[in-house]
C-alpha cells in the first residue's frame, strides 16, 4: 500500500472524529507519526515496493497493515469531557423533607447545591445531603446521616464522593475519588477505627449514590423508557437502570403536585436488588423536583414528603416549579 494512501485512510478516520479534535494540538502527532511509519517501513524492508518477492510474505504483509490501520485510530482515541445541558438545578438549590414512617414523624432530610468548588482543576458542584431522626426516634434510634457529592458541572459525573453514616450503634466513614479520563477510583473506608482502601477501574462517567438523583433529573423522561447509566456504590460499580412508570398527582406538604413516578433500581447485587426498593416522584416539568421519596423495608415504608422547595440558579432560562406545576400549593406555610 502507498503511502499516499495510508496518509488519506488516517486522515479519513481523524477527519470524523475517530481520533483527535482538529482543533486541538494533538493533530501535529499524525504527520509525524505516518513519516515514522513510512520510515520504518523501508528501513525494515516490508514497504510494499521492496524487493519481496514471495507472494504469501506480501499477503501477510497487507492483512498486518490493513489491522494497524484500523485498530491504532481506537488505541489513540483521546478522553474529551462531555457536555450536558443542566436545566434543572443550580447553586443555591435547597430542598427539606419530613420523614415519616406511615403517619408517623420520624426525623428530616435536606437536599442542597452548596456552592461551585474546584476538584483536580475541574468546577464541580457541591451537593450535601442530611438525614437526623427527631429526639422521639432518637431515643430508640439515632440517626446522623451526611452524604456529599462533587459533580462536574460541565459533564454532570462525579469526582468525588464523602459519606458519614451514623445510625444507632453503626458507624462508618467512606471517601471515593474518581479520575475519570483514567476510568479508575480510590476507595476509603474508616469503620470501628479500622481504615481500609481498594483501587479499581470504573467505567468513564461514572455517578456516585447522590449525583445519579441529579444526574438523572437532567434528563428527558418519558413514561415507559429507561434511563440508563453507571452508578458506584462502595467499591462496586453496576448499572443503574432508572424506569419511568406513570404520571401521577401527588400531594406532600409543600403543596400538590403533577408528577413522574420513577423506580431506580441495580442490575446484579448493588443497593437497590430489585424492582420497588425504592420510589421517586419527581415534578413533570424541567426542574424534576424530587417532592417524595419512598423506601420500602420489609414492614411498611419510609416516606420522604417535600416541606420547603427554594430553586437554585440556573444560567438557561427556565421556569420555576411553582410555575411548571399545574398544581398550587394548597398548604401554605
């Protein structure tokens, strides 16, 4: 094979993007590397137009060819950042929730975008979570729960994840960080004094168990699809196929609301096993609010019912959730 023609097949596959960006640097490594080839080529004697005169050698010869032709474009493939249009939450978002256990007040929880931060050069969001029983709960079971996230704000995956659990006598302290152009993770965990680490590889874009919530309200649902993505839990990845169900009115303290009944759930042995473990009703428009959260234990169900719901900001233009809704508040605090 010429080397024109090699030139022009490496020029087709960069040229759609197999490779590399034209508008970064990197394409100055493609010429350099065909006149290498080239080079290589004739100093080793297997240029095409060299004296080999058996024919099954030439054959060979061109199969080797025609296979680094194809597969080396995949090799050098370079990580670019994805972008994701977020349009459903920003800095400053708040959400607070009642936890009952059927009619029965059991503690809060709140949902929060804390600021933008910086994690390894990247802006990422700082998402905090909280979860405390009340001093009636408390008595019988303490509950401290904290759980934050840091997501890339241009790509919408994690970097980072934190969690401190502390309920009844159990206690345990986790840190995850992520290095995704590098698909790989560090794992600690501290429990009853012992710390414990573990390196892996985890697929690229990878979510943590808080950024999925946010990851998937930036998404298009429509009732009867799947949302599909990667979610790590501890030190184990698995899919997280999230079901749209149905559309469904809901009313919770913070007012009534038209929303999406989703079910979140893991493919293998991750947190949510199977099918129903647990429900979220976001609100039918842009935001996807989450206004209750429902977690089924083996006796009853844990409900999580929005109180108070303040909008973050977000840099489109879109509506508030009051405006969305086709539904008032109808308990006004």
């Amino acid at each position: 094979m010429p080397c024109w023609a090699f030139c022009w097949v490496w020029r087709c596959w960069s040229s759609k993007g197999y490779i590399f960006n034209f508008k970064k640097p990197y394409i100055l490594f493609l010429p350099c590397l065909s006149v290498f080839i080239r080079g290589c080529l004739r100093l080793s004697g297997l240029y095409m137009k060299s004296k080999i005169k058996n024919q099954k050698s030439k054959i060979i010869i061109f199969f080797i060819a025609v296979f680094l032709f194809v597969a080396l474009p995949f090799y050098l493939h370079a990580f670019e950042w994805r972008q994701v249009e977020n349009k459903a939450f920003g800095v400053g978002e708040s959400i607070v929730f009642v936890i009952k256990y059927g009619f029965v007040p059991a503690g809060t929880a709140s949902l929060e975008v804390q600021s933008i931060e910086e994690v390894n050069g990247r802006p990422v969001y700082n998402i905090l979570s909280k979860a405390r029983s009340n001093k009636a709960i408390g008595m019988i079971f303490k509950v401290r729960d904290k759980n934050e996230s840091w997501m890339d704000v241009e790509s919408l995956c994690s970097l980072r994840f934190y969690q401190w659990l502390h309920e009844g006598l159990y206690k345990r302290e986790v840190r995850v960080d992520y290095d995704q152009p590098q698909g790989r993770f560090l794992y600690w965990k501290k429990r009853k004094g012992k710390e414990t680490t573990k390196e892996g590889g985890a697929p690229v874009f990878v979510q943590d168990v808080l950024s999925s919530l946010y990851y998937v309200r930036t998404q298009d649902m429509k009732v009867g699809e799947d949302i599909t993505f990667d979610a790590n839990s501890g030190s184990k990845t698995w899919p997280l196929i999230v079901r749209v169900k149905k559309v469904e009115t809901v009313s919770v303290p913070g007012g009534r609301f038209e929303c999406l009944r989703i079910e979140p759930f893991m493919e293998g042995q991750g947190v949510f096993k199977s099918e129903g473990n647990l429900e979220v009703w976001v609100t039918n428009d842009e935001r996807k609010v989450p206004v209750l959260l429902r977690s089924r234990v083996m006796i009853g169900a844990f409900d999580a019912e929005m109180v108070e719901y303040v909008p973050g900001e977000i840099k489109s233009k879109v509506n508030t959730i009051e405006e969305n809704s086709k539904f008032k508040s109808q308990n006004p605090k």
